[in-house]
C-alpha cells in the first residue's frame, strides 16, 4: 500500500492536517527509527562500546546537519528536546527574569502564550503586539513597544493558523540595533522555509522535528546563542562530568540530561537527508501549488469563506476556512464521517489569533498541506467543502 493512503474502513483517507504532524513521513525517516531501535540502541554517552559510540555518532551527525540547516556556526549550541512547545519553555523561563519586559504578537501559539503568562505572574512585564484582519505583523509596531528593559522578542515565524509568513529578517534587524534578544518559533516553518540565524539575526531557535523536517513525532530542539545568558530546565545525568555533582555549564549538557530520544534522533536525520535530496525550495513550491488550487477552487463559493493574505508569498501550506452557519467542529465531522478528510477544527491552542482574524466565536477548520499530498488530494477536498457549503446555503 501507498504511504500517502491510510485504509480507514474501507475508505481512502486524505491527510490534510500537516500542520499537527506531517504524515506520511519519508521512507529515509522510517529506516533511521527502526535501525536505532532493533540494532543500534545503546544509551549514547553512557558507554565506551561500539553500540554507545555509533548512537552517540547519530546524535553528533543529527546536529551537524540542523546547523547546516539553519546556518548555525557551532552544532553544539543545539539542544534536543522532546518537542517545539519543550523548547519554547525552556528559554522563556531559563532567560526571562523578575524586571524585564518582553514583547511577542497576536498571533502566537499558547506554548509561547502560557509561559510568557507565567513569567509575568512572576514579575514580567509583557507587551502582545496586534496583528492585522490577515495575521500580518508589522515590525514597526514592534520597535514602538521597545523599552530599555525590554528583553526579549518572540515571535512565531509562520503562524499555525492562517499561515501567514512574519518578517523575521526585519524584525531581527530591529532587535540587533537595539540590543535586544530575538526568539523564534519555527514550528511552521522548520524545513520548509529558509532560516539562516545570522543573516535573520535569530538569538534563539525553537522547532519541532516532527512537521516541516519530517522527522517523527516526540523530537525537537532549540538553538541558543553562545551570547545568551540562560539557566538550566532539567539537570541530571549528561553523560560528562559524572564525578560532579554540579550540572555542567557548557553546551548542549546544560540544557540536556537523562537518556536522549535516540530513535527520534535518527529519524529526524532521515527526515532532514529528504529535505536536503528533494530540496527545500521544491518541497515549498509544491506547497505553493496546492495551496493556489485550493483557494482558487473553493473561492467562488459565496458561504465559503478563507483567511489569512491573499498573495501566496505571504503564507505557508495552511488554509483556515469557515461555512456560513456552520460549527467548524460539525464540518470537520463532516468530512472525516463522509469524506475521509482529516482536517483540524476548533482554536488551534491560538486563541488570541483567532480574536484577531475574527473567528473567536466558533473557531474555524484548518486544511493543512505538505509534500506527500497531491492534486487529486486537494482537488477532492476542495469539492467536498464545496458540496457540504452548497447544501448549507439550501438549508437556508
């Protein structure tokens, strides 16, 4: 059977929730799971035999790789994490302190949204930036709010509800001239989009490997600069310095104790090995494409309504739909009874985004897109969401 179809009693299902976790994975990430879990799946760092010594290999190699990626000069300032929403907390809360002000937008997910709450229940002052009716940030707005206590910046780079695509190069620009951290979350973005941290001035770097990196799903990592002063999450077990009692304080054992996601690592090296021989800006394009089909097809149906920019370049593989009187949960229901279409409902873990593209009231669907989807894929959801909006609009 074809990865891209899953047999769900008796039917095809289509698999437009990619912005969740992308699905299938490569074939690559599949053999680096299993050969790490049912032939070399010795704890790396905690032996000096041949099965530690190529885990510990794997790991290296995985790091080397993320910092080609994402042009990062020193591997070792990238730190494994179990997921994006780990990372995101582990540098919110280890660089944040009592004083200091930080500045994020509307349009961020509750990863960054809750710790950031945290922190200001523990003497941080925040300031949320407001995004325009298509989940646009202006970066003007943001120097505006910039205080001589101001911190840290955090912004997401792709927003996982209408997809819109941030000005992180012009927003980093402002945070170096002003001598101010910038974080971003790469969680939509990841693999999929160019990050390069010097040229976009990027301090700090939380992404998932389990989406746009194709890796599989409990694998993440955060980069930190060797300029940031951050404290340590999780102390423990790294594998070095056993005989002190003290967490080390170089990275990435600062940051990473206990036994590393071994099999997650390797898959995520075969993920990032697809993206490297597919390419990432082939792997874009076709996301282009299925997304211009998508909202071309569904744009002329009158109940129907979409969200987030009108011009391709300023967004990503998502596409944020309602029907005119109808619950997004209902029609999520809908094309997964009758359809099979995986679509998500609901608010995203972004309920600030959704006040500021207008969709509080009832949420909305989310129609997600990635490289193991085709045409045919788009073409049959978009007349599904069609049909279902022609029978709404009959009703009335």
């Amino acid at each position: 059977m074809n990865l891209v179809d899953i047999i769900i009693m008796g039917d095809l299902m289509i698999y437009l929730d990619n912005a969740a976790t992308t699905f299938p994975k490569p074939e690559s990430t599949y053999y680096y799971m299993n050969k790490y879990t049912r032939e070399t799946a010795a704890n790396p760092g905690r032996g000096s035999h041949s099965m530690a010594v190529e885990s510990a290999e794997i790991i290296f190699e995985t790091r080397e790789l993320l910092a080609e990626f994402f042009n990062i000069e020193d591997s070792m300032n990238i730190v494994f994490t179990k997921n994006c929403t780990e990372s995101l907390n582990i540098a919110i809360k280890g660089v944040l302190k009592k004083g200091d002000h930080v500045i994020t937008t509307s349009m961020e997910h509750n990863s960054v949204l809750r710790p950031l709450s945290t922190m200001e229940s523990r003497g941080v002052a925040m300031t949320i930036v407001q995004a325009d009716e298509f989940g646009m940030i202006n970066p003007k707005d943001i120097e505006k709010e910039i205080r001589k206590n101001t911190r840290m910046v955090v912004s997401t780079h792709v927003s996982n509800l209408t997809g819109t695509i941030m000005p992180i190069e012009e927003i980093g620009k402002i945070c170096r001239e002003k001598g101010v951290l910038f974080m971003v979350d790469s969680a939509q973005s990841a693999g999929l989009l160019e990050i390069d941290v010097k040229k976009q001035n990027i301090d700090i770097l939380a992404f998932p490997g389990h989406k746009n990196l194709f890796g599989p799903m409990g694998i993440g990592g955060l980069y930190v600069s060797e300029d940031v002063e951050i404290d340590t999450f999780i102390e423990g077990g790294t594998g070095s310095m056993s005989s002190e009692i003290i967490q080390p304080d170089f990275m990435p054992d600062k940051l990473e104790s206990g036994t590393p996601n071994l099999p997650g690592i390797a898959g995520l090296k075969g993920g990032l090995e697809f993206i490297l021989e597919t390419g990432r800006e082939t792997i874009r394009k076709r996301e282009d494409q299925l997304v211009k089909v998508f909202l071309e097809t569904i744009s002329s149906t009158w109940n129907i309504e979409s969200y987030g920019p009108k011009d391709l370049k300023y967004r990503s593989g998502v596409v944020l739909v309602n029907i005119k009187d109808l619950d997004s949960s209902e029609l999520a229901s809908i094309l997964d009874r009758k359809y099979s279409i995986a679509v998500r409902p609901g608010y995203h873990c972004a309920p600030l985004a959704h006040k500021t593209i207008g969709t509080y009231e009832k949420g909305a669907v989310r129609f997600s897109m990635s490289w193991f989807n085709t045409l045919k894929d788009i073409e049959q959801a978009s007349q599904a969401l069609i049909k279902i909006a022609e029978e709404c609009g009959q009703e009335e």
